[in-house]
C-alpha cells in the first residue's frame, strides 16, 4: 500500500502510537492502517483486556516495546506465547494507564470498550498526549473532566468514532461560531422500520444483525436500540462546544453520508465515504493531512440515491432520553451510559428481551438524583452504583414475578 505518491507526503517524522484495545474491531483496523502507513508510524504499546492469543500475534508482527493485558491471570501465558521477543509485559489495574503516560508515546488511540480505560485516557491529558477517542466512554462519563483536563495540560482530542470524525472534517469549512446545528446520521440498526410494538419480540440475532457496520456485539445492540446515536450526542456537545438543542439525528440507511455540519448561511456540509472505520482512524493518526487509505472508493452512481427519515421517538426511545440527560449533566450521563452497559450485557446473555434494555436506563435514571461529577473517584462511584441499581432492579423484578407465579 505503501506507493511513492504515498511517502512523499508522509515519511517527515515518525509518531510514536500506544493502542489501548488492540484486539477488539477498531483496534485491528488501526494496526491495519499503520501497517499501510508504513514507517511514519511506530507501535510503542499494546493493550487489551483478556485476548492473549490475538495479541500476541500483533506483538510479534509488530514488535512493540511494551504490551499490557489488564486481566493478570493472562500475563504469564500472554508471556509464554509471546516467547523471547523483547518487550515489556504490564498487567493489573495500573497498567492501562501506565501504557498510556510513557514519555515516548504521541498519540494514544484508545479503543477500550467501557469505562475500563477512562483512568488511562485521562492520565494521558494530564501528559498532553494527543489522544485519539474510538470509544464513547471518556466524553459521555467524563466530557468535563476529560475536556477541562485536556485544555491545562495542551493535549489535543480527535474523534474516531465516524460521526464526530465526519464533523470534525465539515467543521473545517466554516468558523465555529458560524455553526448552526450538527446532524449526526445514523443507519437506524434492524429495526428503523420497526413499530413499538415490534421491539417485544426481537430476538438476538435480528439485534446483532447490522445492515451496514461490522462492529462489536455491544455496539451492535447498541446500534439497534439507538442508543449508540444518544451516546453520540453527549460525546458531540464535548467535543464541538454546542447545545444538545443544535444537534440533531438523522437516520440515513445507506450509511454513506457519516454526518453533517449545518451552517448558518444554509450550507450544509457533508462528509462522505464507504463505511469504512479505517477512515475516520486514519484521519486522527495523520491529521490534518491526508494520506492513501485503504477504503474502497464510494461510487454514489452505483448508488443511485440516498434516503434519509427522522427516527421514530417511540421505537427509539433512548434518542428521546438523551436530551433529558444533557440537561440534568453532572453525574446524569455516566447512569445513562452504566445502565446501558449492564442491560445490553443482560441482553447479550439471554436475561432480558430487547425491548427492557430501555426500560432499565429509565428506571435506573428516575432513581437517580444527579450530583456534579468532578474527580474521576465520583464519576466511578455512579457508575458502580448504576450497575448495582439495574442488576438489583432485575432481580426484584424476577422475585416479584416469580412470587406472582406461585401464587
Ligand atoms: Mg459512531
């Protein structure tokens, strides 16, 4: 991949990357695009939580100084499978963070699915690394406190997730003042075409079955519920500085167009491409240039035409939540997404049907009186009490049911 036109414009420093979530689908496609990248581009470190065979067969191909499995029990046969290649094993709860404040790294992706990695992105500002966000967690749970970070210690934050990447991209054609609404598409998952009513009998594989990404099964569910779009608006208000009022979604199912800036002129801004994570990742290591990727070229004559529908707040009721949650702010965000989390968990293992995911982040937000959130110690104190809320609210629920029956 690695062409003449290609080096020319690319081969004047090399950046030095840490990827917190190497094994999962974002983290494979980053160590793809640094493969074609070519040597701009250094892996310094590796980290995941459990997946020692996946990983140590990134080690060895990419040779990082330094690997962390978060799960201890892993280390020593992670070691035994890596074998006599030099490089350093970190495990236990420090070692995400300890990855990601190595003085030599530049740039930390991090792609760790939930709140696992938050210690570790922060710990990165406060080193003024550039961190580039796949996963939502840090700007949902900790948008201030990440931000505010941020700011002191002069560490830049690029968005992964495509959404915001496609934002980023259009915001670059105007002043930020001059924005007038953010419009964050999404595919609208399975079910867009599903009535209320629909949702009671969905079963896991309809929720897993994607139209157009290959993700994640979290994020796949998350997909479906549209949960993953509410999350976005939150991580959208951090990371452009707008209102939740002046952000809007919509559903485009050819999922071509990745997201658009409105402007107050009328112009609308548009970025588009196939869908294609290895896009928006390339975009944060090379910003702001622009190198060859590895996406297939979007023909839109193939396509012949794009749709676009509002998405019904009565199937997608998570989207109709969000704003509440903004509003509230302070610890609000981090109950909406820990009670999520634990629900689509539930879901994923067969314990609820589809249609309670929702019902459970409602309960647990309605039980919930919002508290400012200003250590990274508070904002973890919620999220272990929203987890403990949902998984008691079930079994109460179940006992409930089950007393029902006998009797
Ligand atoms: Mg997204």
């Amino acid at each position: 991949m690695t062409g003449p036109h290609f080096l020319r414009y690319c081969r004047d420093m090399v950046r030095n990357i840490a990827i917190l979530g190497s094994t999962g689908s974002i983290g494979a496609n980053a160590l793809r695009v640094i493969e074609a990248l070519g040597d701009e581009f250094r892996i310094v470190a590796l980290a995941a939580r459990n997946s020692i065979d996946l990983l140590a067969g990134q080690v060895r191909r990419f040779g990082p100084s330094y690997v962390a499995i978060a799960n201890p029990e892993k280390a020593k046969p992670l070691k035994a499978l890596i074998g006599d290649q030099a490089c350093d094993i970190l495990t236990g709860p420090d070692a995400l963070s300890e990855i990601a404040s190595l003085e030599e790294v530049d740039i930390v992706l991090t792609a760790v699915v939930g709140a696992a990695g938050l210690p570790a992105v922060l710990r990165a500002a406060e080193m003024g690394k550039t961190l580039a966000i796949a996963n939502k967690e840090p700007l949902v749970i900790a948008g201030q406190l990440l931000t505010d970070t941020a700011a002191e210690h002069g560490a830049t934050i690029l968005p992964v997730d495509s959404e915001h990447s496609a934002v980023f991209q259009a915001m670059h054609a105007g002043q930020s003042e001059d924005v007038k609404r953010i419009i964050l598409t999404g595919s609208g998952g399975p079910f867009r075409k599903a009535r209320p009513e629909d949702l009671q009998q969905v079963t896991l594989e309809q929720a897993l079955n994607h139209p157009t990404w290959d993700m994640g099964p979290k994020i796949t569910i998350d997909s479906a519920t549209m949960m993953n779009k509410a999350l976005e608006i939150i991580e959208a208000v951090w990371l452009f500085g707008l209102p939740a009022e002046q952000i809007d979604v919509l559903i485009h199912p050819e999922s071509v167009i990745h997201s658009m800036v409105e402007f107050v002129d009328g112009s609308i801004l548009a970025q588009m491409g196939t869908p294609d994570m290895t896009v928006p990742i390339q975009y944060a290591l090379t910003y702001p240039r622009r190198c060859k990727g590895l996406a297939k070229p979007l023909q839109l004559e193939k396509l012949g035409c794009l749709t676009f529908e509002t998405p019904n707040p009565e199937v997608f009721r998570s989207l109709k939540l969000v704003y509440d949650v903004i509003r509230q702010g302070g610890s609000a965000p981090v109950v909406f997404n820990a009670a999520n989390e634990v629900a689509v968990e539930l879901f994923l293992t067969g314990q609820i049907p589809f249609h309670q995911i929702v019902e459970l982040i409602e309960d647990c937000l309605s039980r919930h009186s919002e508290t400012p959130c200003p250590t990274l110690d508070a904002l973890l104190q919620v999220d272990a009490w929203a987890r403990r809320t949902v998984k008691e609210t079930l079994k109460l629920s179940f006992l409930a049911r089950d007393s029902a029956e006998k009797v």
